[in-house]
C-alpha cells in the first residue's frame, strides 16, 4: 500500500507474520502514551495538511485512510485488530463474515457467510449483493482508479481480452456481466468468489484493504462518490466532507457493536472532527502549545524536522513515539520516455545521504538498498543498489551519459508532493544530479499527487513513491507496484507510475505466482527485483521512521493493524476530554 507524505502460502503464513512486515510496524513500548486511559466521550481532533485522495473504499490505497476507514466507517469481511503483538495483530478476526472463510480447490474457491444485523447507516441490511457490487467496482478502471484493483484483475477467474485485460469492465457499462456474475455468486448470505489461480491468503488481502468492501449500487455515482461516506461502521459522517477542510463524525446509531467482536473499534470520542489544510509547522505549532483543542489533537503527519529541538522533552512526558515504519520510500523513472543510460545516470548520482539528512536523519529514515522492507519474508539486498554511494557519484553518473553519448546538460523534471521537507530532500537530489550533467527541474505538487502520476498521459520524468506490503509477502510489493499486466489500463497506470512493461519481469511474476513453495516463490521474486535493478525501473532511498506527537488529553495508539499510524479504534481522550 501506499504511504503517504500506506502480506504467502496459508500454511506458513501464521508462522511467518509474526516475524514480518507487521512486526515492523509494532511502537515503542505497548504503543500507547503515558497517563491515565482514555475515556468514552469529548471530540477528537485529528489534523492533516494535505488533503486525503478518496474516501471510496475501493480507491484507497494509501496505508493511513485504509485505517482511518476500518476502524471508522468500513467494516470488512474479516479484519485485522488492534492487538500490539504482532503475531496476533496479523491474525484476521470475522467483521462482517461468521468466520474468516472457508477454502476449497487449493484456494481457488473462497467462501465467507454474512453474520445477522449489520446494517447500514440508513437502517438497511447490509447484503451479500451490496459485497458482489462492491467488488465489481474494480473493474471500471475508467473510473475506479487508485485503489488496489490489481489483485481483482490478477485473481477472478474472469477471461481477458487480447490485451490482458479482464473481458468483464465494471458495472457501469456491464460490459462481460454474465462473465463477473459466474466468478461471484450469492446464495442468501453467503458469497462465493472463483479465482483463476490459487489464493491462499485471499482473507489476509481482505484484511488488508478495501478492494472486497460492501458497497450499495442504489447510491453508487462512479466518481461522483469518491467523498461520499455511507458508513455500517460505529461512525458516520456529519453532513458532507470537504476536500479542502475535512469533515466531522458522529455516533452512527445503526452501528450495533453486538455484531462486531473483532474488538477494533472502541468507538471511544463522540466526535472526531478532521481538519486540513494549515501549514504543516504551523499545524505542530498549536499541537506543542497544547492549549485548548491543540490538547486533544492527533495527526497522521510526521513531525518536521524543524521541531525536532522538542522531542527530549515530549520523551520525557511520553507524547512521543517514533517507531519504524513498514514503508520504503523509492524514485521512479519514466521507461518510456528516458533512455536506460539516463536512468542509470540518475540512480548513480542519487545523493541519499543529503535526502536523508534533509529530512531529519536517523529520527526520520533508514537507507534502503530494494522497495521490498527488510522485515517482510525473502528479503534481499539488490546489489546494483547497495554499490551506489549513499552520497551518490556524480562522475560515475557524468561518464555513463558521456559513453552513451547523451548531450549534456540533459533537463529532468522531478515529481513530489510538496512540503517544506521534501523541498529540502529535492534540492540535495538535484544538487548531485546537476553535478552529473543534469539540468534538473523541481516541480512540487500540492495536491492529489497519486492521482495525477496514476495518470496513463503524464509526461513526467522522475517522481517519488512511498510503498509497504499489503500483508507480510514480497508478492504484495513488486507486481502491484510493476507488473503492467494488471497495473496499466487506458484510464490508469495503477501502482506502474513509470509506465515499466518488462516482458522478462513479468515472466518472473507469474513464474512466483504460480510456484509450488514459498521458497520457489520467494527466489523467482529475488530474480524479479534484480530484473528491475538491471532495467533501473526505480531507486530505493529509504525505510520511513514516524514520528508521533499528540496533545497531551490523547491517550495515544499505534499498533500493526492501523499500519503504523495513529490507531483511531484505540484513541480516546482523558482528562475530561474537549
């Protein structure tokens, strides 16, 4: 999943993820703040100052509103809870479904039964045919874009056209109808879905995101709903949410908890109201003052490094954590628009230590040497990456472009989301990028990053990512993120920012895919990142840190199935709240 500026064969999987990506993702400590418990009761403020992407379950595949969600306003067949062990915290609890699932045929087939109950926010059942529609939405990929419809496409054992891609093209236009409604079948409560080739951990993925969540087809208006929130969870959205300001929840009281045991929703503010847009250092300026509303405020926003003089003391009240992250942030080269001695001009000059330091040092990253976190299963350093000199060699990079005859100085224009940061991390790429024969271009964007490099016309040459396993496998990082399979349709380029088709990567993929052993799954998928490394598809820069502070009345969580980020099933407020 993506981060923002966000999981293996069934029998080893128990084993596995106790000592995985999710453990990675485990805080200091039990991962809540010092103090009294939080109570039941006050508003919750939780800040940001970028805007969130979508609200549409099935387009959100960013790590920290796929929590926001769940815990919220989404409820899943099955889920993930809110335990700090990462062995338990990895383990799927029935939400919506009476159990976690029943798999026939090698996992070809999987069954989940409706539990009595749950209902939406307008008092209507929520029903087998709402989760059949719901997981038909993958398909329009005209207009559902964003979200992790890879593995949908990759998986329903639906026919593909010429091109790869599934016959079947979403509800809208119903297009291969007949097709979809064969590969997932209702029988009263209980959904039957079909998959071309086995998927043993499919309820671990169900767990993970949101690509299977109910969704209601009377109320779908395609793009129309990216911000419309209709909730079976224990909250609901107050009047509307606004892009550019957020939005208060309420108390849903359709929401019966009796129906939910997974024990990940606590429900325990009566309100939490999102707000967006102030200045990152301003927005940390009110959370240090800790005064009024500031002292029951959270935010899923890293603590700039221009405020890092603070932590010793917010150490020592215990309103600080910085526990490491299950993300890796990356570069990614346009394929199909610069010449391979281009990108490896780039990649070797790459100054990872001044990204680095620029944005905070060893309190904000880790060097990374693949885009696969070193916690999850079969990682392995990719030697083309480990070579390169943290502070990049720009003569190395000058004389890759002089051999390849490349005139100099060659423009490049780099791609990211803006923040006071990332322009400090920018100015330290270009700085040794110019010194290697570039003329280098920093265009920041402000808003809706993702969705403009998911963009299939973009023109852009270089640009930034972040990414951490969807659950503790190397399959949920480098096909979603490569294989122009599933990735690339005519309305997006999915998780395949630089456009990558690379006919011997995709070999490896489904030779992983398709493997008998985790073993043989693992070293095909070793082979595929070093294919990627051999083609310079992209650049690993680091492992993220986070760095948490609250206001002092938050009881503060962060736990392996909220992903690392603030763990709104757990937060509450002490003190009397606000």
């Amino acid at each position: 999943m993506a981060s923002n500026k966000k999981r293996m064969l069934a029998v080893t999987a128990g084993a596995l993820l106790a000592s995985t990506a999710l453990a990675a993702c485990g805080s200091d400590d039990d991962g809540g703040t010092k103090g009294e418990a939080g109570a039941k009761g006050g508003t919750l403020y939780f800040v940001n100052d970028t805007p969130i992407d979508h609200w549409d379950p099935q387009r959100t595949y960013v790590g920290t509103d796929i929590s926001k969600q769940s815990r919220l306003v989404y409820r899943e067949l099955v889920t993930f809870g809110t335990s700090e062990d990462p062995a338990e915290s990895a383990t799927p609890l029935p939400d919506l479904a009476t159990d976690t699932g029943t798999s026939t045929e090698g996992g070809k087939v999987w069954q989940f039964t409706l539990r009595d109950g749950v209902k939406w926010q307008d008092g209507k059942d929520v029903t087998c045919e709402d989760l059949k529609y719901g997981f038909s939405r993958n398909f329009a990929t005209d207009v559902i874009v964003g979200g992790p419809s890879f593995y949908p496409l990759s998986y329903l054992d639906v026919p593909a056209d010429a091109d790869g891609t599934p016959q079947y093209k979403g509800p809208y236009t119903k297009k291969g109808q007949d097709l979809y409604d064969k590969a997932v079948t209702c029988d009263g409560k209980t959904i039957t879905y079909n998959f071309n080739k086995p998927w043993p951990d499919f309820n671990l993925a169900i767990a993970a995101l949101h690509f299977a969540s109910p969704y209601r087809a009377d109320l779908d208006e395609g793009d129309k709903s990216n911000y419309q929130i209709f909730s079976n969870g224990p909250y609901k959205l107050e009047g509307s949410w606004d892009k550019a300001s957020g939005g208060t929840f309420v108390r849903n009281d359709q929401y019966d908890p009796k129906t939910d045991e997974t024990d990940s929703r606590k429900a325990l503010p009566d309100k939490i109201t999102f707000k967006i847009g102030t200045k990152l250092e301003t927005m940390y300026d009110s959370i240090l003052a800790d005064t009024g509303e500031a002292s029951c405020t959270v935010s899923d926003r890293r603590l700039p490094p221009s405020k890092f003089s603070e932590i010793p003391a917010l150490e020592e009240k215990g309103f600080y954590q910085n526990p490491e992250s299950p993300y890796v942030d990356y570069l990614w080269f346009n394929t199909e628009k610069l010449p391979l001695e281009v990108r490896q001009a780039l990649a070797t000059a790459t100054n990872r230590e001044g990204w680095i330091a620029a944005g905070g040092g060893e309190r904000s990253y880790i060097p990374a040497y693949s885009v696969v976190n070193p916690s999850v299963a079969g990682y392995k350093e990719v030697s083309t990456f480990k070579d390169i000199p943290l502070a990049g060699d720009p003569d190395a990079a000058k004389k890759i472009l002089t051999d390849a005859k490349i005139k100099t100085p060659y423009k490049i224009e780099l791609r990211y989301p803006q923040s006071d940061t990332a322009d400090k991390q920018a100015a330290a790429l270009k700085e040794t990028w110019d010194k290697a024969g570039f003329d280098v271009k920093l265009s920041p964007e402000g808003d809706v990053y993702y969705s403009n490099i998911q963009k299939p016309d973009h023109n852009y040459d270089v640009g930034w990512a972040g990414w951490g396993a969807d659950w503790p496998s190397p399959m949920t990082v480098l096909p979603p993120l490569f294989d122009s399979r599933a990735n690339i349709t005519s309305g997006s380029l999915g998780q395949d920012y630089g456009k990558y088709v690379g006919k011997e990567f995709n070999e490896k993929i489904s030779e992983a895919q398709n493997a008998t052993s985790l073993d043989d799954s693992i070293a095909a998928l070793q082979e595929a990142d070093q294919i990627l490394a051999d083609d310079m598809v992209y650049m690993p820069l680091e492992i993220a840190k986070f760095n948490w502070v609250t206001g002092s009345k938050v009881d503060f969580h962060t736990t392996p199935g909220s992903n690392s980020f603030p763990d709104l099933g757990l937060i509450g407020l002490r003190d009397g709240g606000c």
